[in-house]
C-alpha cells in the first residue's frame, strides 16, 4: 500500500514538469520552425479567421466566405501555386491555435500592436484602421464622455478590448461598472446595440464603416472618431519561425501593388482607392 502512495505521490510531482515541458516545446517549435518546405510541399496554407468580420472575411447568406482579406491572401498565394484553406477559429483563442500548429496564419483585420508582436511574426502592414465607438442616434451619446454611466461593448480578444485595458481613463473609468460586455462576435454586439441592452461598441472602424453603410436604416447609427483612440494598421500574424512564410506574403503584397491588383480589391471592398501598403520590413 506504501509502495502504491508512492508512486503515485511521484506521478503527481512529475506531471506538471512533463506539462510545463510541453508547453515550452510547443512555444520553442513556433519560435524557431521555418514551416515554408512543408507549405510548399503540401500545396496548401492554413487560415484562421473570425468568418463574422465584415468585410474583411464573413458568410454570405449562402454560406460562402467572402471578403477583402479573403480575396487577398488568395492573390498573394495564387502567384506560389499554393491553395488557402480558411478555418473558422475562436478570435480569444487566436495566438493560441497559430502557435500549437492548428492553423499557419492569422489574416483577418488581424491589427499590429507591441502586445502582440511579443506572441507572433507579423508581415509589413497592408492597411490602416483605428477604433471607433458606435452608437445609436436615438440615445443621444455624444463621443467617448457620453457613455458615462452606460454599457459599452465589445469584442473578446479584440484590439478594443485591449485598447479598453490598456487606456481605462478613455472609456473604462466612465462606463458601467468599469467593465464591458464581452462579446464572441461583432454581429451579437449589435443585437444588443439595437436592443438597447448596451448603448455603445468599441470597435474596428473598417467593421464599423462597412456594417452600417449596408443597413436599411444607416441613419440610425452614430460612428464617432476620436484622437485619443489610437491608429493601426493591419498586418498578417505567424509563428515567429516562419521567416521564409513572412518574406513569401511581403514579396507577394508588393507584387501586388506594383502590378494593380491591390487597388482592384480595395475598390471592391471599400469603394475607393485606399491602396495603402507600409514599407516592407524585411
């Protein structure tokens, strides 16, 4: 009976050491493995996306994804003859799933930010964004002091819920209960704007711009920018080992730019010619 105590006692002592060892394995694998051989080899790279996230990758009624981003990581991988498999992932658990091999990139009005460039890669920014608070004209919020006392939401894991940590005197400090509703997709952020279950959602303007422009009702919302609320672009995330992959996706953007392709999507999804591109940082 000792000898049964015992051992299990040394079964209980070892497994967080085998768990911890995993984990840094995992973490090590993703730092250092350059993946773009077996990309190459398997004709196939794999997407991870929120597919609710208008317009940069969301369901049509039908069913099939569409999207800015969609239509641009097909044209940067079309010139490597190499396929894109989107999956549909949960936004919270994103660096989670790219750095545990689930998925081989995150395309998906993914923005750039020091929080996370410290967990992956990112390519050289494809198109500027910056926060915004939509509100509805009815409840007669004037900017980010009007929602004072109010419920703000937003969505978990997103660059508003870090922006909403990050600078709590903005917006934090003045909501309800100095904390926001969280909400898995923007969609359901919005049922509850128009309910008035919250009055208020701190969000992504490209999303922002896009979901009330295509409203039957446009009038009824109430887009507000502000200063305070910080500019960021968007860029493409990867495990920090896959320079070949990050240099491949640089050199694909910039070809698309030169030859034209980049300023025919932007004119599709955005009905202008923003064609933006930063500077490569290879």
């Amino acid at each position: 009976m000792k000898k049964v105590k015992a051992i299990w006692l040394l079964l209980l002592l070892l497994i967080p050491t085998f768990l911890l060892g995993g984990c840094e394995s995992v973490t090590t694998r993703a730092n250092t493995q350059d993946t773009w051989s077996r990309i190459e080899r398997r004709k196939k790279v794999v997407i991870g996306l929120d597919d609710s996230f208008v317009p940069m990758g969301f369901r049509e009624k039908n069913g099939k994804l569409v999207g800015y981003d969609v239509d641009l990581a097909k044209a940067v991988f079309k010139q490597y003859g190499i396929k894109v498999d989107f999956q549909t992932i949960d936004w919270s658990m994103k660096e989670t799933e790219l750095k545990n091999g689930t998925i081989d990139l995150l395309w998906n009005g993914y923005s750039m930010n020091p929080s996370r460039e410290k967990k992956v890669a990112f390519s050289r920014p494809y198109l500027d964004n910056r926060q915004v608070l939509v509100t509805k004209k009815s409840s007669h919020i004037d900017g980010l002091s009007g929602m004072a006392g109010k419920s703000l939401g937003v969505q978990n894991g997103s660059t508003g819920a870090a922006v909403l940590d990050a600078k709590p005197k903005l917006l934090k400090d003045k909501i309800k209960n100095k904390s926001a509703v969280l909400y898995d997709t923007f969609p359901d952020a919005f049922i509850d704007l128009n309910a008035n279950r919250i009055q208020g959602i701190l969000m992504d303007q490209v999303y922002a711009d896009y979901y009330v422009d295509h409203q039957k009702d446009k009038n009824a919302y109430q887009v507000y920018e502000s200063k305070q609320l910080p500019a960021e672009y968007f860029g493409v995330g990867m495990r920090k080992g896959d320079k070949t992959l990050r240099k491949k996706i640089n050199q694909g953007l910039g070809r698309l730019q030169k030859d034209g392709q980049l300023r025919q999507i932007n004119e599709k999804w955005f009905g202008k010619d923003s064609n933006f591109l930063g500077p490569d940082s290879e």
